[in-house]
C-alpha cells in the first residue's frame, strides 16, 4: 500500500491564514514601490545674485531691489529687478512639481502688479549701490540708480559680462511666467505658478540656460517697490521649489518582487 505523505510546502500553503499573509506582503511591497516612486523633497534658496536696472542707465548690484516706475524722478524711471537661483541641489531627474518666491516689500508708491519673466541672457550682479532718499518719495529710501557704473555691472543696456541686451530693459520671454498683486510695505508678497515650475523644470534638467528672472512693472509711474536684496540682514528673497525624485532600479525591483508575489498567490 503506498502513502502519501503532503510535503512540508503544500502543508503549509494549506494553512489557514497563509493567504492573508502573502496579500499583507503584497500590499508592503506595493507601497514600497509606489511610496520610492514619488518621494517629494522641498528645497529652499536665496538668490546667489540680484540686482537693479534702471532706464536712465544706472545700477543697483549691491542694495535694495526695485521694480516698477518712480515718480518723484523727472522723467519717469523704470526700474527691474533680476534675480539668480543655484538650483545644484536640485536632481537633475528631478520633477517639478511646485515652486513659489517670496520677497519682502520695504517702500511703496501706488499700487501695482509684479511680473516675472525667465531671462534669456547670462548678466553680473557688480558692486555699485543704489543712491539714498531718492526714487519712492521722502523717507522710502534708495531708489537712484549709482554713478559711475562699473564694467561688471548689469545695465539696462548690457549684461555686465561685455555683450549688451539685444533689446533694452534685459532679454527676456515677453509671456510672464508668473504674476502677484504687490503689496505695501511691511508685508511679503508670493508669486507661484505653473509657469515658474515649467522654468524650474528646465533649468533643472538643462533644457535651457538658468539665467534667472526678472521682476517688472507697468510704466504708469508712480507704482515703484522696494524689496530685500539677498544682501539684506532678514526678509532675503527666497525660492521654494517641491520636486519628486525618482529612484529608477528601486521601483523596479520592488515591483518585479510584488508581481511575482501575486503570481505565486494565483497558483
């Protein structure tokens, strides 16, 4: 008479509850897999350059940031703020998935809407400084452009680095890729968009130059702001940036591992 003896393998695929294990680990190995898919992170940076361009020629590479028309300068000036952002933190996989700056407004004429353009030429920051008492009326300090400029200083004819703007006022993409109401002063004033994020993304994987942006204003005077310059003791312009990172041979592996987990569960 020949017996037949269950093997250690299928006695234990007949236990009870063995099911519910093997479902518990392929609910483990799916949310391993999903939660390394989409692993977001957040980096915030100050700008490693900035400055004003002023359309009566003048520079402020090294004080407050202006953006907007002054009225209290015959004629009208237009002033523009350039900003720059390292983003060597930031993955070169990285995706995009938010961005925001935020400044800090010190002095304020009218009223007034910021826009912010992705720059298409490399500029320099130089050492000049604005001049004092001049630009957002009495007591708003800073605001007339400095005198003489220096070869390295950012214009609003030339980049500062030898080559001039194609066009006056710095080359930039005409379409905003981003827009706030500015406020007055005391108070901070946020701009974050898809287009901004669209701007990170291809700086961050190199599809086109950083060169960073530029703030500007209508050129209905008076409407000018004064905000923090990266030099300044507190209020720093900041740049927040959320991205997902995404571990390609991880992924993989754990669901190749979950796969098969639920190819041994239907035998």
């Amino acid at each position: 008479m020949t017996i037949f003896t269950a093997s250690p393998v299928r006695r234990l695929l007949v236990c009870p509850g063995f099911y519910d294990i093997r479902f518990s680990l392929l609910l483990v190995l799916t949310g391993m897999a999903l939660s390394s898919i989409a692993a977001a992170a957040t980096v915030t940076v100050t700008p490693s350059r900035d400055a004003t361009i002023f359309s009566s020629g003048g520079v402020n590479g090294i004080g407050d940031l202006f953006a907007g028309t002054s009225g209290t300068i015959t004629p009208s000036d237009q002033r523009r703020a350039l900003l720059y952002f390292d983003l060597a933190a930031i993955p070169a996989d990285a995706v995009i998935t938010d961005v925001s700056l935020t400044l800090s407004v010190l002095a304020a004429q009218g009223s007034e809407t910021g826009s912010l353009h992705r720059l298409l030429q490399a500029w320099a920051e130089g050492d000049q400084a604005a001049g004092a008492g001049a630009g957002i009326g009495a007591g708003g300090g800073g605001g007339a452009p400095s005198s003489p400029v220096g070869d390295n200083d950012v214009t609003w004819t030339t980049t500062g680095l030898g080559p001039a703007w194609a066009n006056a006022g710095a080359d930039f993409i005409p379409a905003a890729s981003g827009s706030a109401l500015l406020p007055l002063a005391g108070n901070t004033v946020t701009f974050s968009s898809a287009g901004m994020a669209s701007d990170v993304q291809g700086w961050v994987d190199a599809s086109f130059g950083n060169f960073g942006w530029i703030i500007t204003g209508s050129d209905i005077a008076p409407n000018v702001r004064k905000f923090a310059s990266r030099e300044a003791v507190s209020g720093q312009p900041e740049l927040s940036v959320t991205y997902n990172v995404i571990p390609i041979p991880a992924a993989v592996w754990l669901f190749g591992s979950a796969l098969g987990l639920l190819g041994w569960m239907r035998h």
